[in-house]
C-alpha cells in the first residue's frame, strides 16, 4: 500500500556518453521516475560543465518576457497549453522531422527568440518615439492656442512705436513654455524674485493627460498613466532686446525646470504659418503611427497564433521548450563528467527497473547517429537515506500537504495522511457542527467538484484558487453536517425530526417511557428546558475528550507498527508498550468510566464527579469511593484503580530506565546504536573510478585523516554519548508524561470551538430574525427582509469565513501536535522526479495565476 508508507526505492548509477547525454536525459524526463542526486551539494552551479546553457536559457526566458510585457500592453491573449503529454509528443515530432541533432534545435529557438526581440522591440521604440513625437506637437498647438487667448490680438500691433525715441518703453517681450504642474507655485515665486515684481506671469493648465490618453485611445492603444500633467506659462517683461540681462535672466529660470520653451511668432501671418505647420506634422506622425502600430501588431500576432498540431501559442510553445532546456541541462550538471563520460546517481522506485532500461534503448533508436545510450546498475544507497514517495491524486493531495508543512515523513514510516483523510475533516466537524452551515460547506465543495472546468478558466475567481482543496472542502462540510445532526443544531434551532420522546404536563417535559430513545442526535426538548446549556456543555466536553483519548491510542499504536516495521524491538518493548498501558491505565480509564456513567442511572444525587474520582485514584489509592461509579461495588472500583494506578506508577521508570542502559553496554565496542538514526556519519563515500587513481588516492588519504581524527576524539565520546542518551530518554519520558495530560486537555478545544459556533449562532438569530417575523403589514415584511439580510452577512461573514478558517487552524493543531507526535518522526524528504511534465505543469500554473 504506497500511501500507508512510501514506495521501495533503488539506488542506481548511470553511465552514458557524453554525446548521446541530451538524448538520454530527454527520454528519462517523461519517464517521470528518476530522483537525481546531486554529486556534490557544494559546488556552485556556476563551476559545473553545463553552466553555459543554463545562463542561455535565462537568458531566453528573460527576453521572452519582454515580449510579453509588449503582449499584454497590446492586449494579446495568449492560448495556453492544457495538455503537457501531447505538447511534448509535438516537440519530439519537430525535433524528428529536423533530421538534425536534437539539442541543436534550442540554438535555432535561441536565435529566433533574439532575432524577434530586437526586431519587436525595435518597432516598439519606433512607435513610442512617434507617440512622444505627437505629444510635442499637440503640445506646441495646445501653448500657441492658449498663449494667443492670453496675450491677445494688440501683441502684434507693437512693430511700431509711435516715437523712435521711446522705443524701449512700449515694446514689451514675452517668453513662453511649459513646465511641470507641480512645479507652478516655485516657478512664480522665482520669477518674482528675479526680476523683483516686473514680469507679468500667467499660467495655464494644458490637460495634457486627457488630450493623450484620448490620442493613445484613437490608436486602440493603452493609456499612459505616467505621463505628468504640465502647465503653460507666459511672461511678459519690459524690453524686448534679445541681449539683455533682464531677458537672459528670465531664460536662465525658464531652461533650469527642464521643460521646453516655445518661440511665439511676431505676427499673424506667422502664426497661421506655424498651426498649418504643426498640423501637417501631427498628420505625418499619426499616419506613421498607424503603420508601425499595424507591422508591430502583425509581428505580435505571429506570437500569438498557433502552429498546425500544437495546442498553445507559438510564444507559450517557445517559453515551455526553453524551461524544458533549461530543466535538462540543470538536471544534466548533477552527473559528474570524466573525460567523454557521464557518471551519476539517482533513486528509482522498487519495480521500475525494465522500464527504464526500455528507456534507454528508446533513447537508442532516437538518436540518428546511434551512439550508445549508456547503462545502469543497481549500488548500496549506504549513507544516503532513500527518498519518501507517495503516489498522490487529486483526492489525497490535500491532505498529504496538510502533513508534509509539518514535515516530510521518514522513509517507509508509517504516513498520518492516509489517516488524515478521515480524522482531519471529522474533527473539523466537531467544532464546526451546524447542519445548516456544514450543508452550505457541503455544496461549496459539491460546485467546486462539479464546475471545476468552467471554474479553472476563471483565473480571477476565488473558488479558482480552491480546486486543488474540493475533496478537502467537500469533506469538512459532510461531517460537519452529520455532527450537526449529532447535536441536533439548524442555526441554534433544534429541529424534531423523528419526534420527542418527552410531552409537555403541567408545565414540565415528561418522559413518554423509560425506553423510548431519540433515534439519532439529541432530543430537541433538551434546547427548551432550562438546563439546556449546561447539558450540552457536559455531553460535548466529555465527547471531546473520548475523541481525544481514541486519536491518541491511534497514535501511539502506529508506533508500535513503526517499530515493528523497522525491526526496532528496543524502543517496542521499551517505549511503546509503557506508552500504551500508561495511556490506557490514566486516561483510558477516564473515558471508560465517562462511557459507564452515560449507561447507568444514580439515584438520590450519587452520581459520582470524573474529576474526583480521578483525583482520589492517586491521592486516595487506599480509600473506597463515596459515590462509585459502578452502581453498588465500591470494593471492585477500588481493586481495578489500584492496579491501573500500580501499572501507570511501572510504565514511568520502564520508560526511563532499561533503554539507556541497554544503549551504555553497547559502548564496549566504542558504537552508540541510537534508532532515531541522530548520529550521521562523519565522513560520506564516495564512488570513485577505478580508472582515476589520483583522485582515489586523494580519497583514500581523506579516509585516513578522517578515521585519525575520529580515533583521537573517541576516547571522550563514550562518556559524553551516553549522556545524551540519559538525557535525551529523560527529556522523552517525561514529555510524555505531562503532554499526556496536556495533550488531553487540548482536545477540549473540540468542545470550546463548538460551544462558541453555537452561541454565535444564536446571537445572530436572537438579534435578527427571532422577533421579527411576526410583524404583520408592509413594514414589517421590510423590517423581516432587511434584518433576513443583515443575519445572511453575519452567518457568511463570521461564521462561514472565519469560523471556518477558525476551527481548521485548531484541527491542523491537533493532528500536528496531539496526535503525530505519539510516532512521526517528520525527518525524511521528498522524492524529486526527474519530469517534464511536473516542471511546465507547475510553471503553468503560476502563468495563469498572474
């Protein structure tokens, strides 16, 4: 069974020639089985022979996302691959028909890729220079225009001074320009200073954002929501001398804000001039415009279009077979190269032998120049610890995830997801029960399962960011709605499905008959009497408990399993069966009697506390209970608590002591066996040609100084290993000990999380609807239907969000802490397939969540 624990790994070499290397690696990765292991962790990628192509690939990668860039400003739409397995037939078909090596076909796509970059981007700045180009002459327009309103038809009417003599005195300049919005107020305040008060200074705004966007939306092209709104200015000074100081001051100010100034023509003629002028360079422009618009468009749409068999884009088609390049290559760096060969490592699931080398004689047949393809051979994985494997889908995904963020189980443990399947939505249940809210959750799961295509095309919807959890969603709200009819709770109403087994008399609830039992869930008279609150928050504590007690004894029973797998009878006889009996004699025992109570009936107010009979179990081994929990035979009570409580009282040193101590005789040999495999090797091996005798020389003398230095540091060691070990089996004993009381005391979150669900629940009926619906008349149909609408936003606000997100949080705790802690060691890691498909599924994925 793969998903109760990881699948068998193997542990292979690989031998094949460098120059069907590409060959061989392109057949392995849509076999989707191989786990590479790096040869050397430490050596940068950088140092490593296929380092070139790697940086070539991002390099691609990097270029083809500025064609996107220009894509979508473009509004291009791109068709993505929705089926990896026939994309990648296709590119082995392209690659067939080249009749050409194939990795000689991503120099092609390289040169291609760069050849439509530059053409592309070269159109682009065509176009962008040609949009500013059109912005200066709308802009020149726009200050003529407004300028010509400002100063008005008499600025032309002094060519002429009516004296020669006062000729400086009626002849007035003007400079005119633009300059930033922002800077409006600075520039009167230092035009004002310079020329101290005698400049007339006017200023205008131009609505350049409006006219430009209006312009860019002519061409069906983006709006600029850079561009930074600007103001036309207009000085009139005395003196029209071009040499003066007075006029070069005023220059000097104009030129230091960086914005152009315009010459204003000397008469009328001039002027209609300059607009006929500008206007037939503003037509020449936007016909230029339309036509690189219509070739850059042209070249866009070759991107976009797809090629006869291929199911994407021709851009999605080149990005995905440089990522598969790239992954190739990355996976080739792993195998270390010795002359003309490639030697390397990897993990292979047990059974899968024949495929692969069917593989390899595939790769065979590929390659046109019939080169051979290499070999493998099976090696002693020893100190490498195997890979952990599961066979996952879209069922088991989720909740697999929920285990591994704790932490990656070890190699061949036994896997809490398989069990979480259950637990972790049933004890969502528990905290979340409402049959209404639970069945809302329940259709929520069924429309995510049932839509889910539609729903995938909707990158933008929230429910497209839940599919991946639909089974998990789906799950939660069943037991949620089987929980809810456990407690019999519709929105805090009970509801009388099969009929109460209690009548009203004489103002009180009788009971029909002794025998009479509600078929299912509680009896719905229990929400009209009194005690109402006070039962239920006894029935849900206590049940919180039983559930609690119930996943704990699971948990330490998988690791007896563990142990048993792994052939560890130390830590079975030594930890498992004293964590057993010590969890059954303590806190079994509490439940059982909990159970006991429910089933018999006390008479006269002897109904025995759980508490306190707990308590005087250890306080008061020797004393017969006062109010016993067995009708009738304190004297039997007595004689079982006493021996549970001896064999409770056993378990703790049987913990602590004979594991150590067992462990400190093995150190005779100077050997510390520890089974949670805490020590790791000091030096690791390494698998060395036979035909390289310097470097195994250099091996070899590494070995050497190594078992040297390990000798003279191992005549302290035993003494220290041995009190780790002391400590380390203290520190376990008595975790177990407290955290078995902690860690039964957290359960009861199962019973506060529903308690706070019902009585929000309640609240919101008793504040918005009880009450309201009896109003008659058309007021009272508004008042009904508005507070309808505020109760709906509450329910859906606090309780179907975060309620919700609530009581999941409080279940991940209680597996992670509660219950996997009694056996899951978490310290293993993730069997890494050498797969394309994996790769440009994932990749895929982030494309369309952008």
């Amino acid at each position: 069974m793969s998903f109760f624990r990881s699948k068998q790994m193997r542990y292979y070499s690989l031998v094949i020639p460098r120059e069907s290397a590409w060959v061989v690696m392109n057949e392995l990765a849509r076999l989707d089985q191989l786990h590479f292991v790096d040869y050397d962790p430490q050596l940068p990628m950088i140092s490593r022979p296929f380092a070139n192509y790697v940086k070539r690939c991002d390099d691609s990668i990097f270029k083809l996302s500025c064609l996107e860039q220009l894509l979508k400003e473009f509004k291009k739409d791109l068709i993505y691959c929705e089926n990896v397995d026939s994309l990648l037939d296709y590119f082995h078909q392209v690659q067939y028909d080249r009749m050409k090596p194939g990795h000689t076909y991503f120099d092609e796509l390289e040169q291609e890729i760069d050849q439509k970059k530059i053409q592309i981007q070269e159109q682009s700045a065509n176009l962008q220079n040609l949009l500013d180009r059109v912005n200066i002459i709308t802009e020149q327009k726009l200050v003529l225009e407004n300028a010509k309103e400002i100063l008005g038809q008499s600025v032309f009417q002094q060519q002429t001074p009516h004296n020669v003599n006062d000729y400086q005195q009626l002849k007035f300049g003007q400079i005119i320009g633009v300059i930033d919005k922002e800077e409006e107020v600075r520039f009167k305040r230092i035009i004002f200073r310079v020329t101290k008060g005698n400049a007339w200074v006017q200023i205008k705004d131009l609505n350049n954002e409006q006219i430009d966007n209006s312009m860019r939306k002519s061409f069906h092209l983006n709006q600029n929501n850079a561009s930074q709104p600007r103001c036309l200015f207009v000085i009139v000074y005395p003196g029209a001398e071009e040499s003066s100081s007075f006029r070069m001051k005023l220059m000097k100010v104009c030129d230091s804000f960086n914005r152009q100034r315009i010459e204003y023509p000397n008469s009328m003629d001039e002027m209609q001039k300059k607009m006929i002028e500008l206007s037939q360079q503003l037509q020449e422009a936007k016909n230029l415009i339309e036509m690189t618009k219509q070739q850059l468009e042209k070249s866009l749409d070759g991107l976009v279009l797809q090629k006869q068999g291929c199911n994407c884009s021709y851009f999605e088609y080149m990005r995905l077979y440089v990522l598969k390049e790239k992954y190739l290559y990355v996976n080739l760096n792993y195998l270390t190269m010795r002359g003309s060969i490639f030697t390397g490592y990897f993990w292979l699931p047990e059974g899968m032998e024949l495929v692969v080398e069917e593989k390899l004689r595939n790769a065979m047949k590929n390659n046109r120049d019939h080169y051979p393809t290499g070999q493998i051979q099976e090696m002693k994985p020893y100190p490498y610890t195997p890979p952990t494997y599961f066979n996952l889908n879209e069922v088991t995904m989720p909740f697999q995830e929920i285990v591994n963020t704790y932490g990656v189980p070890r190699y061949q443990e036994v896997n809490p997801g398989l069990f979480t399947i259950i637990t972790f939505p049933f004890l969502f249940g528990v905290m979340f029960a409402d049959i209404a809210h639970g069945f809302m959750l329940f259709l929520c799961g069924i429309y995510l399962i049932f839509w889910r295509n539609s729903l995938q095309k909707q990158t933008d919807s929230m429910f497209n960011q839940m599919i991946p959890f639909r089974y998990l969603i789906i799950l939660m709200g069943f037991f949620a709605l089987y929980n809810g009819f456990i407690y019999n709770d519709y929105l805090s109403i009970s509801l009388n499905l099969f009929g109460s087994c209690y009548s009203p008399e004489n103002e009180e609830w009788k009971r029909e008959s002794k025998d009479c039992v509600y078929p299912f869930g509680v009896d719905p008279v229990w929400q009209a009497s009194g005690s109402s609150l006070n039962f239920m928050n006894s029935y849900k504590m206590k049940l919180s408990v039983i559930l609690g007690v119930i996943h704990m004894l699971f948990g330490i029973l998988m690791k007896g399993v563990n142990t048993l797998f792994f052939k560890n009878y130390l830590d079975f006889y030594c930890e498992f069966i004293p964590q057993l009996l010590f969890m059954i004699c303590t806190f079994g025992w509490m439940d059982f009697i909990i159970i006991v109570k429910w089933l018999n009936t006390y008479e006269n107010n002897t109904d025995p506390s759980i508490i306190e009979t707990m308590i005087n179990q250890v306080l008061k081994p020797f004393d017969e209970p006062a109010n016993p929990v067995f009708p009738n035979d304190p004297q039997f009570q007595l004689r079982v608590t006493q021996i549970l409580t001896l064999i409770a009282v056993i378990c703790i040193p049987w913990m602590l002591l004979p594991k150590p101590l067992i462990l400190g005789s093995r150190h005779d040999n100077n050997k510390v066996s520890m089974s949670d495999s805490q020590y790791q090797p000091l030096v690791m091996e390494k698998q060395v040609s036979e035909q390289d005798e310097d470097n195994n020389q250099q091996f070899q003398s590494d070995l050497q100084n190594a078992a040297n230095l390990r000798s003279f540091t191992e005549q302290g060691k035993e003494e220290h290993d041995s009190g780790e070990i002391w400590v380390h089996q203290m520190i376990e004993t008595i975790e177990f000990v407290l955290g078995g009381i902690s860690n039964t005391a957290s359960y009861l979150r199962l019973w506060a999380l529903s308690l706070a669900h019902g009585q929000l629940a309640e609240v919101f009926y008793d504040m918005c609807l009880a009450g309201k619906l009896d109003a008659g008349g058309v007021l009272g149909g508004l008042l009904g239907g508005y507070f309808y609408i505020v109760f709906a936003l509450l329910t859906f606000g606090v309780l179907m969000t975060m309620d919700v997100m609530e009581c999941f949080l409080h279940a991940l705790r209680l597996h992670w802490v509660e219950f996997q802690n009694k056996f899951y060691k978490a310290d293993g890691y993730l069997f890494n397939g050498y797969s394309y498909k994996k790769i440009l599924n994932d990749n895929l994925k982030q494309a369309n969540s952008k």
